[in-house]
C-alpha cells in the first residue's frame, strides 16, 4: 500500500514508538496514584514527555497538558474563552473541531478571510474583524485540505496588540513547522499526537498560556480531598486515567522529529507534493498549490471524488476524498459541491512512491474517462463523471 493519507493520522510510525508503547503496557501503572515502582516509572516517562513537548514547544512543562486528541484540546479552549453567545473571529479555513463547539455555544463566529493561498488577504481581514468585544480569535496554522499555511504570526501580533486572546489549531503544522507558545504569546495552542508527531491514536496537547476551564472534572491523584478541580496545571484540565501507553509513544515521536529536525521533514513533504502536482496537472485535475503551502495537495479529478479514491485504493493508492471534516474550507474554495481527493505525504514516503501514486491517478482517471464514453449521458452524470 502507497499510504497518502497522513494529514488524517500518520500511519507508518518510528519503530521507537512501537517500542515504547509496548514498554509501556508492560512496565507503567498510572501516575500520582502510588509510590510503587510501575505507578513511579510511569509519573517518570509522563514527565519526560512533557519536557520532550515543552522544548519543542517554547513552554514550561506544566503548561503541556495531555488530551485525547486536538478536538478535545480545541474544545478545552474553546469553552475556556468564549462564553454562550459570545463573539469569535475565525479563519475561512478551520476545521469542525473549531466550527462545531463555537454552534454548541451559540457564539456568533466571524469569519475572516476567504482567499486561498493569499495571506495577505487574510491578515486584512483578522486586522478588520478583531475588535475590542472579540473574546477569542481562532485560527489554523495550516489548513488540512489545502495546505495553506495561514499567517499566524501576525495574526497573533494583532491579538496582543488588541489584548485579544489567541488560539492557535496545529493539528496540520505540528512536527512540519515552528510552534512556539513563546513567541505567539498565545492563550492555547491545540494539536493531535497521531499525526505529524507520529504517536499513537488517542494522543494530543494543548498548550496553555492562559488557565483553562475544565471541561471534565474527576480525580487527578492531587487534593484529593478537594471537591473541586485543582487550581495549578496540568492537574486543573486532566480529569481521570491517563493514556500512559500512549503518551510514552507520543514522546518517542517527538524525539523522533527534533531527531529528523522540522525543516527536513517540511522540504520532503512539500517536494513530493510538488512532483505529484506536476504530474496531475498533464492528467487534467484541477490541482490546488500555492506559494505559502505545506505538504498537503488537494485535487479535483475529472470525476466524483468518492468514486476517484475507490479506483485509488482498488490499485493499493490511500487517500482522503470528500470535504475532510472542513466544510467551511471548501467552501471558501468553492470545492463544497464536490469536495476533493486529498494526497498527503509523510517523513517516510518515498519519491518512488509519490511518482507511482501520481502516475496510477493518471490511470484511474483514464479508465473512468473510458467507462463514461460508454454510458448514456444521465448515467454519466449520475456518477459524476466528466466527459
């Protein structure tokens, strides 16, 4: 199997990950919950996962709370900093980790630019949006259908300007670019462990530069005889049993990034999605690529999206089609009537690869382009096929 579906979960992970979940579940009990050897080895591996992610991250290891995932982490901060019926100013490309809590709440979500692949389009829109009864601005550092990465830098310089509080979604730039809490003085910065850090499912962090809300309330191993949740991090947002096992993998995939280091694991992902793009390009697909983009390539294929990504993986190509859980970016480029077929590369696809999942497209598409001619019009358009 070619696997290009990285932007959703990493799947071919550091042997060091496998080897330390494994350890994990033979050797770790939970932390804070006794003195004994395995309830003390895994409080010791927990903390080393936290300094792991403090030094890639500019943060105190305290500040580094563990969640499920970057939903949950989103959802943290979501309800730390906006009230029911507050206001929100997002970004035209976030995904339903952002866009769902923010309805939930009743907020009035503002959104901020809309032009794909042109920051400074999007910094005039925040400037414009971000006004003083604003109670939080979210945005995505990189959008997970197309690869945009957003200026967030500047963006973040417009809240601290404005005494805004920011919140930065890193799920698609975790382990690809810089994030510092530090330099973007952010309130939260929200990530999953299972993609570009290679960890296990079930794995994220939130990073907090201000105290979050609870968002579940339960034990923590620390004031036990208090009724209500501790008032220190990390213990106010970790209610109950920790993923032990795969927070030990989490920390086997961080080491295995600053091992690799960002700007290489970036300049590979990109170039194989610059070679795939100019091989669809000769196919006929409407190929989505910019100046300021990650290594995420959106297509549109000359047939129904859902279909395209079946012949894919009937010839062992995995990919993501549809609208990505990011309804709101497509339709800021006006793919929401058909969504797209998403290539996404990781530290270890190969150039081979990348070229034999492009050329295979090319053969897929050919092979429908065929089967279409034989069809009556209707049926054509029924299956979304394009003559």
């Amino acid at each position: 199997m070619i696997y290009l579906d990285n932007a959703a979960t990493s799947y071919q992970k550091p042997r060091s990950v496998r080897a330390a979940v494994l350890s994990a579940m033979r050797e770790c009990a939970s932390p804070g919950r006794g003195g004994y050897r395995a309830a003390m080895t895994a409080a010791e591996r927990v903390y080393r996962c936290r300094e792991a992610a403090g030094e890639l991250f500019d943060c105190a290891p305290e500040r580094v709370v563990f969640t499920m995932n970057a939903t949950h982490a989103l959802n943290i901060a979501v309800k730390s900093l906006v009230p029911p019926g507050g206001r929100a100013v997002i970004s035209g490309f976030e995904h339903n980790a952002v866009v769902r809590p923010l309805r939930a709440l009743g907020a009035n979500a503002v959104i901020a630019g809309r032009k794909l692949f042109d920051p400074a389009d999007t910094l005039r829109a925040f400037s414009r949006e971000i006004t003083p009864d604003t109670d939080a601005v979210i945005c995505t550092h990189v959008s997970n259908v197309f690869g945009y990465i957003l200026p967030v830098a500047q963006i973040a310089a417009l809240c601290r300007e404005r005494g805004v509080p920011f919140v930065l979604d890193a799920s698609q730039s975790v382990g690809v670019l810089p994030v510092s809490l530090r330099d973007l003085g952010a309130a939260f910065i929200a990530m999953p462990g299972h993609k570009g850090l290679y960890g296990p499912q079930g794995t994220g962090l939130l990073l907090c530069g201000a105290m979050p809300k609870p968002l579940l309330q339960g034990g923590t191993g620390s004031l036990s005889r208090q009724a209500e949740m501790p008032d220190f991090l990390p213990d106010r947002a970790e209610a109950g049993t920790q993923n032990v096992a795969g927070i030990c993998g989490l920390d086997a995939g961080i080491r295995f990034v600053k091992s690799r280091g960002l700007p290489a694991i970036r300049d590979h992902e990109t170039a194989l999605c610059r070679l795939m793009a100019r091989i669809l390009e000769r196919g006929g697909f409407r190929v989505f690529t910019g100046v300021n983009q990650s290594g995420v390539l959106s297509v549109c294929p000359p047939c129904d999206c859902e279909l395209f990504a079946e012949k894919l993986a009937q010839r062992g190509v995995a990919v993501r089609a549809g609208l990505h859980c990011a309804p709101l970016a497509h339709e800021s480029a006006g793919t929401a009537d058909c969504g797209t077929v998403r290539f996404s590369p990781s530290a270890f696809t190969t150039a081979g690869e990348a070229d034999a999942a492009a050329r295979i497209a090319l053969q897929c598409a050919e092979k429908i382009r065929k089967e279409a001619e034989k069809l009556p019009v209707s049926a054509c358009e029924f299956a979304g096929y394009k003559l």
